[in-house]
C-alpha cells in the first residue's frame, strides 16, 4: 500500500513532533539528551554541542579515561533507567546514539522509541539497549551485568503505577 504525498508529508510532521515532545520531556526530567529549542513540524532544532565547525563525537568515537568511562557509565544507566520509568524505551541505543562533550553525554536520536505499556517486544528491546550500552563500557573494564540491570529496572518500574507520570 502506497501513501499520497500529503500522508506522507502528516507522518513525517507527527513523527517530528512526537520526537521533538520526548525530548523536551526527558530534558525537563532531568535526562541527559540536549535541550529541545522549536520545533517546525518538518524538523525541530536542539542546542548545539561542540564548537563551530567540530561537532560533537558520538561516544563510539571517542577514548575515554577508566574513571570517566565509569562515571559516564553510571549516568548513562540512570538515565536508561529514568527514561524507562517515564514510559520511554529509546529502541536503538547505543555509543553511536549518545554525544560525548567535554566530560558530558547526551542520549539522542528518538525515532523509533517505543512504549513500554503498548509493544510488546518492549522488555526485549530495552534489554538489548542495555546489553548495547553495558557492551560498550565493558571495553573500559566497567564491570556490569546487563541482564540484572534490565531486571532491575523492568521490576521497578512495574511496582510503580504505569500511568504515573512525574513530570504531569
């Protein structure tokens, strides 16, 4: 089945939109990605990170030191977690969907993120996210085991209400 221009043209706008939404949520929940500042419709505008004419690198591009690999670790699955407990799975994480700036790190590229209350590969594929970003550290010697950390966080966030939202 094929779409008209105009289907077409409302998916990409609603798909903007509901990334540009997440975004600004998870930044107002305190989640390491970058500060949503408009949104067009056709295409939305965030903070830059880097400098004029350096962008900043993706994580996979970079060498961190031990320590800074275990401190961006840690942030790094508290937001997984956060993010998971606002009823928001990224779906694709890993280093090459996290920016590395100056010490900091932000989680981006929200397109295909996916409810955990209506999909139901939800728990395999916040499982695999975090196997991704454990998979990553460990090349640091950040010791974790990732299967224990889903758990965790998927048992969580199923004592807490699944219609609660912090930031309502």
């Amino acid at each position: 089945l094929t779409k008209s221009r105009k289907g077409l043209a409302v998916t990409q706008t609603s798909w903007v939109a509901h990334e540009y939404h997440t975004i600004e949520r998870l930044r107002r929940a305190g989640i390491s990605v970058p500060t949503p500042i408009a949104n067009s419709g056709h295409a939305f505008l965030m903070d830059y990170w880097g400098e004029i004419g350096l962008p900043a690198p993706t994580l996979h591009m970079v060498r961190l030191e031990v320590a800074e690999a275990r401190r961006i670790f840690e942030q790094t699955i508290a937001d997984i977690g956060a993010m998971l407990r606002l009823g928001v799975i990224h779906g694709d994480l890993s280093a090459y969907n996290i920016l590395y700036w100056e010490g900091r790190t932000a989680i981006i590229d929200f397109p295909q993120v996916v409810d955990p209350d209506t999909n139901p590969d939800a728990r395999m594929i916040f499982g695999r996210d975090v196997e991704r970003v454990c998979g990553y550290f460990g090349r640091y010697g950040v010791r974790s085991d990732p299967r224990a950390i889903a758990r965790a966080f998927w048992a969580e966030r199923r004592v807490a209400s699944p219609h609660e939202d912090v930031l309502a």
